[in-house]
C-alpha cells in the first residue's frame, strides 16, 4: 500500500536531523520542496510509486514556466528531490530511484527578467483602486513590489510601524536580520494610504486583530504563494504576454532605476545585497537592452 507523501516527508526530514544533522533551515527549506513537490503530485494523482525520470523533468519545466522560480531555486529544489528519492530507494518504498540520473544543473548566474516600463504600466493601471476591498489591497501590493524593489517575503510581513509617513520611507528587515530603508515613493504611499483607510478594514473579520498590513479575504496574513497567485492573474487580466511573478516585479525596479542613471552602490542599499557583485548582474541587463537598441537604430548595428 501506498504510504502518503506526508508521511514519507516527514520520516525523510527526521532522517535529515537524526541521521544527517542538517540544521533546522536546511530541513524547512527541504520541506517547503517536498510540500510543493506532493502539492504537484496531488493535482496529477501521482503516488512515490508513479514517480518517473520524465515526470520528475515535467515538474522541473513547470517550477520554471507556471511558478517563475529561478533557475538557481530550481536546481535547489531538484537537489531536495534526488535527496529524498535516493532515501526512499534506499528505505525500499520505491522500486527504482527515478532521480539517480536527474541533471540539476550547473550553478550559474542567468540574467534576471524584467518587465519593460510599459508592461509595468499596463499592469498596474489594469487595477482598479476603486475596487473595495481587492483592487485596492493589489495595486497597494504591486506598486510597493515595483516601486521599492521588495521581496515578496518582506511584503508579507510589513508592519504598520515599519512605514515613515512623514518621510515617506519603510524600514525593511531583510535577510540576515539587516535592517535597510527604502523609499516608498509618492504612487505607492497613495495606494497604501487608501488601502489602510477604505480595504484593510473590510478584510478585518469578526473583530480580529492582525499586526501585518496586507491580509486575505479571511482577514489573515497573505502567504508568499498567493501573492504570487494573485499576481499572475492580474497580469492575466491586464493581457501581458510575460510571465510575471513577485520577483520579476522587483527586478525591474532595480533595472529602471539604472537605466534612469541611478547609482549602483544606491540600488544595492535599496536592494539590501550584502556584496556589490550581486547588484552587478543588473548592469548586464542594462547593457543587453543598449544592445538590442544599437541593432535596431543605428545604421551599423541593423542585422541584415
């Protein structure tokens, strides 16, 4: 008999800490793998058992194409998954171990996507703030992810005592527990404003109490996978060809702000990168678009 995915998840992360010794962030990072892994599973009625080379390729395509991870996230998560086939082969639930020959990839760098200025611009005016409680909950998200180049993970958590009204500035912690600020921007404090004044009271249910600022339709914190949901339904809605995702959002703040003259060492702080080579890949998209402008412009640079 089959056993189920939480079952084998959770006899794999105890084996990951007793046997192992994995710290407690690897085995979360493994778990949120093997939830989304079983997640996909369920939707294609795929026991352990049913689980091929092919399939487990199909489900690379799709973390890449229908959840826009990065290719270093994918190669990630792909490592989990050769992980736990290998100990589930090895605990004989599985026959054959259908990820001994799985190719995670080379760790690499790929240049970010981004949004042009004018997809942005569609996407965000494609919302309507009039839209109580939801049109102005999402545009007040979008714009704070494009305006100040947040990562979902920090929007999901923001505090009212985190924004500087005064001075128009939110006070992130970001990774490593580093504390940066960011501009909030004229735009995306007036969406938040009206946010917080005319919705967030709306998705307060039965007088509860929540200390985060966005909330769902349940009046609890929004989680990183609905957010991401929400977005690619609105750029659905809007007709944008792209796929966009939470952090294509925050690219293109950082790639607009270069190629609008903005300093590099500046984007970094707003960014909250510890090294400048991290901040650097964004000169290369910078430099890819000054390209592609060159062929299609000037006389010399026009392909045949």
């Amino acid at each position: 008999m089959s056993r189920p995915f939480t079952s084998l998840t959770g006899s794999f992360l105890l084996y990951l800490a007793a046997e192992r010794g994995l710290s407690t962030n690897y085995r979360l990072s493994v778990q949120q793998t093997l939830e989304r892994f079983a997640d996909w599973c369920a939707e294609h009625q795929l026991t352990p058992e049913g689980i091929t080379e092919e399939r487990l390729a199909t489900y690379h395509r799709w973390l890449r194409s229908e959840c826009g991870l990065a290719a270093s996230s994918c190669r990630v998560a792909m490592v989990h998954l050769r992980q736990f086939f290998r100990y589930l082969s090895r605990e004989k639930v599985v026959q054959a171990n259908p990820a001994a020959l799985l190719e995670c990839g080379r760790a690499g760098r790929p240049l970010p996507e981004t949004l042009q200025a004018d997809a942005v611009n569609t996407l965000l005016q494609s919302i309507d703030p009039a839209d109580i409680p939801f049109g102005a909950r999402d545009r007040a998200m979008l714009e704070m992810l494009y305006g100040s180049g947040l990562r979902v993970s920090e929007l999901v958590n923001l505090r009212a005592e985190q924004v500087d009204w005064e001075e128009e500035f939110l006070r992130i912690t970001g990774k490593g527990n580093k504390t940066r600020y960011v501009p909030l921007g004229g735009v995306a404090a007036r969406a938040l404003r009206s946010y917080l004044q005319h919705a967030r009271p709306r998705l307060l249910r039965n007088g509860k109490r929540a200390d985060v600022l966005f909330l769902s339709n349940r009046g609890e914190r929004l989680t990183r996978d609905r957010i991401r949901q929400i977005i690619k339904e609105r750029a659905r809605d809007a007709g944008l060809p792209e796929n966009v995702y939470p952090h294509i959002l925050r690219h293109s703040f950082a790639t607009h702000l270069l190629e609008n003259g903005a300093d590099l060492r500046v984007i970094q702080d707003m960014l909250g990168h510890a090294s400048l080579s991290t901040t650097q890949v964004y000169t290369h998209v910078d430099q890819k678009r000054l390209v592609s402008l060159h062929q299609s412009f000037h006389p010399r640079g026009r392909k045949a």
